[in-house]
C-alpha cells in the first residue's frame, strides 16, 4: 500500500512562500499519496491556561493531532517570524502539546523553511529541528532556500536553484 504523506506550511498566509515550497516538495514525491492542510483551518483562541481550566482544549487541536495521526510521514515548510514559527502556528503548536507533548507522534518528517532574505529560513529551520525530538519529532533532514524570489518560480512553482533543488531531492527520497 503506498505510504501517505502530510505536506503543509506553518503559515497562515493566503500567499504564503512557504506554501509554494511544500507544494513544490509534494510534487516530486512518488509513488506516496499526498495530503495537506491549511493551518487557517485550525485557528484557535489565543491559549491561555485560564482558558483551558475553563473551557479545556479545543476540537481543533484534536482535529490537527488526528491529521498527523493517520498519515507515514510529513513533510512540512515554516514560516519564520522575528527567529521563530510564526504565532498562528505556534499557538496550534501549543494547544496540541496540552493533549501530549508528542505533537509529531514520531512520525518521520522533513522540514523546510523558505524566506525572502538570507538568514531567516535558515534560523527558525535551526529553532525547529533542535526542537522537535522533545515532541515526538522524528526529523531525517532539514532545507533551507534563502532568498526566495531568487531560487523559486512562483509562475512554474519551481526551485530554479539546481543545487537546492538536488538538496531537496536528495533529502526527499530518506522519506
Ligand atoms: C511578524 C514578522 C516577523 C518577521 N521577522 C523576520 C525576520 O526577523 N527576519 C527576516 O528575514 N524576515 C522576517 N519576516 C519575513 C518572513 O520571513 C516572511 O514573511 C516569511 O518567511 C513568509 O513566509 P510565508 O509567506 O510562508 O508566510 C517576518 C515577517 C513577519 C510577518
């Protein structure tokens, strides 16, 4: 049976970058069943311990734990916000946790950033590799493409950078 795959941004972004990368990655998967997912879709309040004495921890974040849960693997590219993931997904991030602390559920992943300058993708890819195998993160390998508008074709939604791209490939097929 093929494998199935989660591929998604942790990005709120309507146009997001990083949306355009993971769909990119996802396109070069074979033989694997892809799925995604918006993290709009899974926009809860702000957490506040307050709130989860009151009103426990929302449908939603049970919703995104059971996306992880029933696929092989992820694949997934991270927005970064002043060196860390953006607040729409840290938020998510921390709901899921308050079920279990393992929020990637050992699931083997791939992570990717993406952003418009040089450093960015590459600090918060740093925050969330060093981070996940305190939550059940299985990472086989990170990427980072710096400079976006550089090294991708939003028209063809393609990495032009050869190297990053066989990077990509490369890193792509430990999945
Ligand atoms: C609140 C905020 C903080 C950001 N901080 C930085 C930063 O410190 N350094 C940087 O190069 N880019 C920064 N950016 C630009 C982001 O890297 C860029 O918007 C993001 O990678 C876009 O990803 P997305 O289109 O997938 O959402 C920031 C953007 C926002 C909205």
């Amino acid at each position: 049976m093929a494998k199935t795959i989660l591929a998604f941004a942790a990005s709120n972004s309507s146009v997001s970058i990083n949306r355009q990368l993971v769909n990119y990655a996802a396109s070069l998967i074979d033989g694997a069943d892809i799925e995604t997912l918006d993290i709009h879709d899974y926009e809860m309040p702000i957490y506040r311990h307050d709130r989860e004495e009151a009103d426990g921890i929302p449908q939603l974040a049970h919703d995104f734990l059971a996306r992880i849960a029933v696929v092989d693997a992820l694949v997934v590219s991270v927005a970064e916000h002043n060196g860390s993931y953006a607040a729409a997904f840290k938020n998510i991030f921390d709901w899921c946790s308050r079920v279990g602390r393992e929020v990637w559920q050992n699931k083997p992943m791939v992570l990717l950033s993406t952003s418009p300058g040089p450093g960015a993708a590459g600090r918060v890819l740093a925050m969330a590799e060093t981070a996940a195998p305190h939550f059940g993160g299985n990472v086989l390998g990170t990427l980072a493409v710096p400079k976006f508008d550089e090294n991708f074709d939003s028209e063809e939604g393609v990495l032009t950078n050869a190297s990053l791209d066989a990077d990509l490939r490369a890193l792509l097929a430990k999945l």
